[in-house]
C-alpha cells in the first residue's frame, strides 16, 4: 500500500524534472529553471518533515519507575 511519504519520494524528482521542463519549453534558460522548479520539491519536503511530519505510532507511556536502573548515574 502506497503512503503519504512514498507518494512525496515520488513527487520530488518528478516535479523537478516536469516543471524544469516545462519552464524551458517556455523560453527560461535551463540554468534558471533548475533553481526556481526546485521551489516545488523543497515545499514538499518542508510539508512532509513540519507539516505532516512523521510521528511514532507507538505513544510510549509517561508513567516513572523508581528502579535504579530507569534513572540516570554519571560516571565520575
């Protein structure tokens, strides 16, 4: 079954090399159409880390032990 992060691992090469394509067939240069079709692949990006960023599906529970091995013992 095809997730949201695969479908944006898809999405990045593939809007890059359209829209850069794209933007050539209209008379930009290649040197710049790289650089401002490469908005659309980092706007995804920032969309699947911040927006819709991944999360553990396993919530851990916040309950505290007292067991000497749970807590934390510097070394010196």
């Amino acid at each position: 079954m095809t997730g949201y992060y695969d479908l944006i691992l898809g999405l990045i090469p593939l809007s890059l090399v359209t829209v850069a394509g794209v933007l050539t067939v209209l008379g930009v240069s290649l040197t710049a159409a790289v650089p401002l079709a490469a908005s659309i692949p980092v706007a995804l990006i920032g969309h699947a880390l911040f927006v819709n960023g991944p999360v553990d599906s396993s919530q851990s529970s916040t309950t505290t032990t007292d067991s000497p091995s749970a807590s934390f013992e510097p070394a010196d």
